[in-house]
C-alpha cells in the first residue's frame, strides 16, 4: 500500500507560479513510477508528467512541455510539479499517483492516487 497526500494547490494570477507537493508513504517509495494527473470540470482526468522511479526519465504532455517540471526526492519520500507561466485553463484538480510500471501515462497503470489539490488561474 501507498498513500498519496497532495498540498500546494491554490489561487494564482494567469503568469504565476506554483509548486505542487506529494508526499508518499507506506512501501519503498523510489520502487515507484510517480505520475501528475489533473481533471478540469466536465473533461476527462489527463496526464500531466511522469517521472521514473529513480527520477533518470521524465515526460510530459505536448502542451505543457517547457512550463511544467517533474521532478522528485525518494530520501523524503516527496514528488512535485512545478508550474511556471500558468493559464486559466490549467485550472483542475490535480493528482498525483503511484504505478509499479515504467514509461506509462494510462491512468488505468496507477494503483495508488492522492484525494488531489486544486488549481486555479485567473485571467
């Protein structure tokens, strides 16, 4: 078992900067492939970014390549995802979640989520 618990979620101006938080706990924490997920009103949950277990590979999606960085510290069990320049429609609730396989964005891969953290730009 691993628990998720998000935080860093909040209001921002369109151009801002936040840093998202995950904080994980229960089994070996870097045996895990972390992902970033969000969920806008009225659309599907998307993925955000991922990042191996030992943080050597990361991805992300298309559109928010150069914005976003994934990135994690297995000594404190924590991974984040900072988001530079933000947008309104980056506004959603965002998760983070836990998969024993490699080089996946299917949410359907991740046995373990976080409850998620909201974000909202205003233009």
């Amino acid at each position: 078992q691993v628990q998720l618990v998000e935080s860093g979620g909040g209001l921002v101006q369109a151009g801002g900067s936040l840093r998202l938080s995950c904080a994980a706990s229960g089994r070996t924490f870097s045996a895990y492939n972390m992902g970033w997920f969000r969920q806008a009103p009225g659309k599907e949950r998307e993925p955000v970014a991922y990042i191996s277990g030992d943080g050597a590979s990361t991805a992300y999606a298309d559109s928010l390549k150069g914005r976003f960085t994934v990135s994690r510290n297995n000594a404190k069990n924590t991974v984040y995802l900072q988001m530079n320049s933000l947008k309104p429609e980056d506004t959603a609730v965002y998760y983070c979640a836990a998969s024993d396989m490699h080089y996946t964005v299917r949410p359907s891969a991740y046995a373990y989520w976080g409850q998620g953290t909201q974000v909202t730009v205003s233009s």
